[in-house]
C-alpha cells in the first residue's frame, strides 16, 4: 500500500517553494542548483528531490503559486477600480520580490509546455488591469489600452528593484503616489 502524505507535507513544499525562490533569484536561476537550493532551504538533496523531481519543476511550481496567488488577489473584488487594484497589487507583492524578480527573469528558461499555462495566467493579469483602466477611461481601446496597461504594469513591477524596506517610501506611501501618478497620466492620455 502506498505511503500517504505527511500532516506537514503542504507546509513544507511552501517553505520549499519560498526558500528555493529565494535562492533562486540570488544566484540567477540558470546558475542555481538543486543541492544550493536544498542548502539554502536547510533540507537533504532528497528530500527536495521527494517534492519536485527537477529544478524546472519546482520554478514551475514557484511561479504557477505566485501567478495564483495574483490572480486570486485581482479577481477579489471584480471589477476593481483603478486605486483598489494598485494597492491590491503593491500588497500581494510584498513578501514576494523573489517569486516576482523569477517571474521577469527565469520563465523563459522554461520549457514552451510549461510557460503556457504561467503565460496564460499573465494574459488573464492583463486583462483584468486592461478593465480597471477601461473602467475610467473606456476610450482608450486596442494598442493604446494595451500600452497604458503594460506601462502601470512597469511602474509596479520594478518597485521591488529599487525599493528598501524601512527606506525611503513604504510599500503604503508608493501605493499612493503610483496610484496619482497612474490615475493622473491614464486620464491625461491623449487629451
């Protein structure tokens, strides 16, 4: 008779998938390996290995959990307005740079069979930002609503590049100020 899952078995693949994505982005996904993310995670090779037969296995699993994790997080309160969505967003990036700087950096490294359902999961993102913008601005259509929706996507994304925890703005006081500036230049667009 198989062997079932241990009581901690999720717990575990969490702590797996936050410290791997850790290393991961440390080091630069192609340079990482299993064993470095095991050492980093304070686990046996094996037993990173009973979780996820492969290093692109567990970046799968990373990323499909912090794309989940968004979507979950966007589709709340549909539709959401503009504000809602921006500080809804800074929020659900909080904790998570890494899973964040692995899904800009390393999913390509991917094989095509596994970035599709990540890539759809952006898509279904993109969609969902494209509305609350449409929401104030429902002129905006086709190739301009798609460049003011990737544009709020990069005044977010990159925050974690830049910013220090206990530095500068909090993640609260840019919410703010990306919300102005967002809400000031989608309304400005080609007026």
């Amino acid at each position: 008779m198989p062997r079932g899952n241990a009581k901690d078995h999720d717990e575990k693949r969490i702590a797996l998938r936050k410290g791997s994505a850790t290393y991961f982005a440390r080091h630069g996904y192609d340079r990482a390996s299993m064993t470095g993310a095991a050492q980093h995670c304070g686990v046996s090779k094996a037993l990173i290995y009973h979780y996820y037969d492969s290093k692109e296995a567990l970046l799968f699993d990373i990323l499909e959990a912090h794309l989940s994790d968004l979507l979950d997080v966007f589709e709340q309160d549909q539709p959401a307005a503009l504000p809602d969505l921006i500080t809804a967003i800074l929020s659900a990036y909080e904790n998570a740079d890494a899973e964040h700087k692995l899904q800009l950096d390393a999913l390509t490294a991917l094989p095509p069979e596994l970035q599709e359902p990540l890539v759809d999961l952006q898509r279904r993102l993109v969609l969902i930002m494209s509305g609350a913008i449409t929401m104030l601005r429902p002129d905006l259509t086709g190739d301009r609503l798609r460049a003011v929706t990737m544009s709020v996507f990069g005044i977010l994304n990159w925050f974690y590049m830049w910013h220090r925890p206990g530095k500068g703005l909090s993640r609260e006081e840019y919410g703010v100020l990306a919300t102005e500036f967002v809400n000031g230049g989608v309304m400005a667009v080609g007026r």
